[in-house]
C-alpha cells in the first residue's frame, strides 16, 4: 500500500546523521564531524556505584511509574545550582525533567508554534533544532551571530517585524559556532525582548564547559518572565541517561507538562534517581575542572593548527568554552567540496549548509574537539590541509 | 506577558490524572482508579543485577550517545520472542525502541495526521491514546467494541466512509474495557482494511497478561504490511525504565525514525542495556506466571463481588488477562456522580467519559485490579456497593 505521510513529514531537512555515522565508524578517517563528549572522561564507577545503591536502597520506586514533572529531589538539585551558580531566583517548581534537552526543542515548538509561524534562530543556528522545529511547519527567520553575540539591529527588526513567538539561542559556546555571546549582548537581546510577545528560549548545553569554569550570567536572569532556559547531564555526566530539563515560567510548564505526558507519560526514573545519586555524593565540579581542561587543550592545539592554514585563506572562530568551532573557508571552497575532498584524505569535517535556514552555510564547517585527542588533531588537521589544497584558488 | 499558544493545545481533552493522583495519594481511599502494575511483583533484585553488570562490563558504552533506532541486541530479542511466540516474521530491522509505548503513540500520529484528518478509534478506547492524538487535531471516529471485538459494520463503515490514515486498538485485554478480540474478529479486521489506504495501529501492551498465557494471534499476523504494532516492557518488567517499542514495515518505520530523532535523538541506553541483560539471564516465562496468577485471582474476585452488585443493575465485562475491566451502570447512576460518591465512601473509581471521543461513558467506569490485593479488593468491593446504593432507581 501506499502511505501517505503528514504534510509536516515534507517539512523535514533531510538528515546528514546516516551520512555522518557512516564515516564515523570508518576507522581509517580522523571525525571532527560528530558531536560527542570524550567518553573516557565519563565517570563510570560512580555512575556504577550510584545506580547499585539506587537499586539497592529504593529499587522498587525506581522502577514503578512516575510523575510526568520529573523527580523531585533532582529538580531540588538543578534549582539550588542555578540559585548558586547563576544567581537566579529557580524554584524546583519551575524545572521538569526531559529526556535529554533535545525533546524541550520538540515540546516547546508543540505548545507554542503553529504551521506558518514565524521562529527566530541564530545564523548559524543548531541542528538539532532546525530539525526539531521544522515538523511544525514555521516559516524561519534567522538572523546573524558575530562574534560578540547576535545583531542588535537584524534582532531588533526581527522581532519587530515578525513578533514570533519564540527567539531559540544558545548564547553560551553555541553548537556549531563555539561562539559565547558577551554579557553585554545578553542584557542587550533582553532589553529588545523585554515588553514584546516574543518568549526566549535560551538552550544552555555548555554552560558548565567554559574553559576557565566561570559561569556566564544566562539572558534569564535579565528577563526570568519571559525566558525558558533548557539543560542537559548529557555534556556534563553521561549523554546515554538521557536526562536534561527546561527552566520557565509556570504558565509555559503547564502547557509544556500536558504535551509531555502526552509524549510519554515521564522520563526513565531510574536514570533520573541514579543522576540524583551521583550528584549528591561526588565533587561534581573536580570532574568538571577534569573534562574542560582536557576540551580546552584539545581546543587550542585545533585553533593552533588552523592559523597556519590561514595563509591558506580559512579563519575560525575561538571558543571559550564547550565542544565545536567553526573554520570559514577561502570563497573558492565549497564546504560540500571540502567534506567529500576531506574523505578522500582520511579527514571528516561537517559542513555548514545544513545549520543554516537561511540558504547560506556553504563556506564554514563545524569542528568538533571534544571526542578526539592530540594525536588524531594533530594527524587531522595535516589531512585537512593537504584536502584544502588541492583547490585551486580561482 | 500573555502567551499565544498554538491552536494544538485547545484540542487537548481536559486530563483527569492530576485529580487521579490527589486521590491515590490520599491514604483512606481505595483506588481502582490508577493503572499501575503491582510492584511488589517487579524482580528488582534481577534487575539490580543486571545494571551492576552492564555498567561493571560495558558502563562507556552504555553511557554514551547511541543510535535513534535503539539497541540492537534488545531488538534482535524482541524480533525472536516475536517468530516463536506469535509466529509472525519479525526481524531486528523493523523495530525500533522507544521511551515506553506512549511514544508510539504521538510519534504515530506525527507521521501520519495531519489536522481535521479522520482516525478510527475504539469506544471505549484508551485515554492515553486519545490524548496523545489529540494534539494533532484529527476528527475522532468511534467504532463500538461490543464484546467479542470491534462491530463489523460500524467499523467498515468508517474505513469505506472515512479513509482514515489509521485505526487504533488494543485486541488485547484492552485498556479500559479489558475485552479481548476473539481470533475470528481479528481476521475480520484484518479483511476490512486488506487493500484500503488505512493502516492498523495494534497497541498491544498486554499480550503477555493473559491469565492462560497463551498468545493470541495478533491482526498484524494477518495484515503484515499494513500494520504497526507497539509493545512494551512497562507491564512485564518495569515501567521506570520507559522503554518500549514499535514493529512496523519499513516504510513507516523511515519515517518514524526521522522524528523519534527529532524528539529526543534515542532512548535511554542504559535502560535498553540493561533489560536485554535481564532478559537473557532470568527465566521471563517464570516470573510472568507469578504476575498474571496475582492478577488472575485479583480479577476473578473482584468480578465475584460485581457479581453481587448486578441484583442492583450493575454489569461487567470479564477479562482473559491485562489489568483492567469495566463495569456498567444501571442508568439511573451517572458515572461522574459514583466518581463522587465513591470518594465520600473511601473507594476510587475511574470515570468512563475521558475514553470516550464520542460523548458517551456516563454510565461506565474503569476498574484496576493490578495494583491492589484481596483484602483492599473486599473492602473496596463494600464501600462501592454502599456508594451505589445512596443512588435512586429513578
């Protein structure tokens, strides 16, 4: 028989994941393209440890039916470490439990967007959310992030011109630029927010992986009412758990609570109370000051290695923290040309293209220096390199 | 600031469960209103066992990103239970896990409503379903489920009427009703829809209940390409671990994959690890004996002491397995008002109206007998008699 799909099936990118894993399961080629943390720095005796005890002490909780909220001691925990480190005013009432923050970015498009819709979304903007919001259909409005954070002025008309009903941003070591907005242009999008229709959905999956583990103050704090901030253990303790949460007011949680029960009734508790567990008996920062020093030397030997490519014309962003950068390639290189040149070399490098709603993208690639070591950086920069050059430069 | 949310959540059915969870909290009611598995029949020692294990031998990779699809060893058992059990022809690449079998639920819908589109649903049909669907807007068609199954010609009525994209039920010891389709009215339906545009969306979430436990042959066995079955492992083993999944042809199962991904990227690994663990190292046939005798002797007495009450107007259905069964009332007892009542005499039962998209259900209640026990079923028996009883014949 023939299946006839929803109309928002044809609404969706098609997917470069099938290409990626392929070549990152090729053992002979160096991936920059993937997206993963180092899973050597995963703390898997305490995670261990936490899980038989969970087990042990509470296993038939653990494993019965839940709230659709989420677990109350581990809310407890997120909003005591926002109060701490932030400085924000978080209730555990204000934060449930997703499974992992890429199913906030299914959920909050479900409640807020209509087909037609107008979403606003940094250029470059994550992948992971094009996708996400694409199946509800919204007419995407991008505007430009330099290095300093977005445009006030492509912001401001934005807003103005289209009053969506969402700005989406990950102002903190974005996904694919590695760039951080300053302080000032966090109170900046807040001050073009503030009083507007428009709600700010602020992705912090990186938060805790500046370099120098100094917090950044989140746009929330300048606009709590009108900001929903979303979280993730996936960078910071395990991706596998499955386990993040959105931050927002209550009257986004309400809505928000309905499609996740809806969804799937509440996230794995196990996961949830095993999280809880760890995070109460180990120094969570140590581990913390352990992956970043490891991503942030990976991070400088790349930025290293690319500015000797820059007689070749590339340039690159410099994160501060987090796990990407973005290289931008001399006009006469096409990033689709790159990757496939790149391939052939033994290197993997991920386009630009299918970060940009926009059309454009088809002269950056995204680097990812988390999942790798110096050895491989070192090897595939010199890929990388030998793959530039066989450009010619017209 | 006032929120505009989209024109999805006004289609969203009022939910009872916040009501639900206020009194199964409240320690002097008597609930047969939840829907809870006993679990104090959930192995948690096996269980325990096995995370230690799959975290002591293979903690990195449980730990880390994984694939949308799910875990392969997990889908390969599933696959096998699937040819010996029900003797249909399943391989591992047409399932694919999700968090539990209500993601099945909205994901389905995902792909294949669009709004105001028709979908063929049981009345009574199952409330998580009803909800789950909602929010994709369709025009909801109702087909009775008289006791041996779906009603002939209503149901090839809507099919030849309406074309539906798919039709929804559960042959299985459905929840609410508890009734399962006899094998002749699941060929029946499997000859309706044969050569139609209208999928099967056969939920069967208690298949493993039945009190006999022998299988009965499922619609897909008869209707294989047209047909998508969901199952779950949070009746059999546990359902904190939310992990659940979808067998389906490949065609529908491409485009599932693209907006599971898009929902959450995959399903929690560790749990998906750890159950296939379980599985190949405890005797599973074993422990359900124990589970549907609990809830066999359960069922037989409660529909004993219904029994009791039919002098006074009251019938029920008597299931074969699964965990629920329906009682009707005698028309002079408005559900909603035994709802009420029921709580003033310390005994819950669930409203029939909210597994209604037809308006009807107001003299029908759901009842539980999985998470109770011969002495809380007693006692519940003769407070729901007395509640009946404060209500004149006419």
């Amino acid at each position: 028989m023939e299946i006839h799909y929803s109309r928002r099936m044809s609404a969706c990118p098609p997917s470069f994941l099938g290409e990626l894993f392929r070549v990152s399961s090729d053992p002979r080629i160096i991936s920059f393209a993937g997206g993963l943390p180092d899973a050597s720095l995963i703390d898997v005796e305490g995670i261990r440890n936490a899980a038989c005890e969970v087990l042990q002490e509470h296993g038939r909780e653990a494993l019965q039916y839940s709230t659709t909220d989420g677990y109350l001691p581990l809310r407890e925990w997120i909003a005591a470490r926002y109060r701490s480190r932030l400085g924000i005013d978080a209730s555990p009432e204000a934060i449930q439990i997703v499974n992992g923050s890429q199913q906030c970015l299914d959920l909050v498009a479900k409640i807020l967007l209509n087909p037609g819709d107008p979403v606003g979304i940094e250029s470059p903007g994550y992948l992971g959310a094009i996708e996400a919001f694409s199946l509800y259909e919204p007419s995407f409005q991008s505007f430009p992030v330099i290095p300093s954070g977005p445009d006030r002025d492509s912001l401001g008309l934005l807003i103005r011109r289209f009053r969506p009903p969402f700005i989406y941003g990950i102002p903190n070591s974005q996904n694919p630029s590695g760039i951080t907005w300053t302080g000032d242009q966090r109170r900046m999008v807040a001050g073009l927010l503030d009083g507007s229709c428009t709600l700010f959905y602020e992705d912090d999956a990186f938060g805790e992986l500046f370099f120098d583990q100094k917090p950044r103050p989140p746009v929330s704090r300048f606009l709590p009412h009108q900001t929903l901030m979303s979280g993730s253990f996936s960078k910071i303790i395990s991706p596998g758990l499955r386990t993040g949460w959105i931050f927002a007011p209550q009257k986004v949680l309400e809505a928000f609570n309905i499609v996740k029960q809806a969804a799937d009734l509440h996230s794995n508790l196990l996961a949830q109370m095993v999280l809880h567990r760890y995070l109460t008996t180990v120094d969570l920062d140590r581990n913390l000051a352990v992956i970043v020093s490891r991503y942030e030397s990976n991070c400088r030997l790349m930025c290293d290695l690319l500015d000797d490519l820059g007689r070749d014309g590339l340039t690159h962003t410099t994160p501060e923290g987090g796990m990407f950068m973005m290289a931008f390639l001399p006009e006469w290189v096409p990033s689709m040309e790159l990757y496939k040149k790149g391939l052939d070399y033994g290197v993997a490098v991920l386009p630009g293209v299918p970060f940009h709603t926009d059309g454009r993208g088809s002269c950056s690639v995204r680097l990812n220096f988390s999942n790798t070591d110096e050895g491989r950086i070192q090897e595939g920069m010199t890929r990388l390199k030998k793959a530039l050059l066989t450009f010619s430069t017209r």
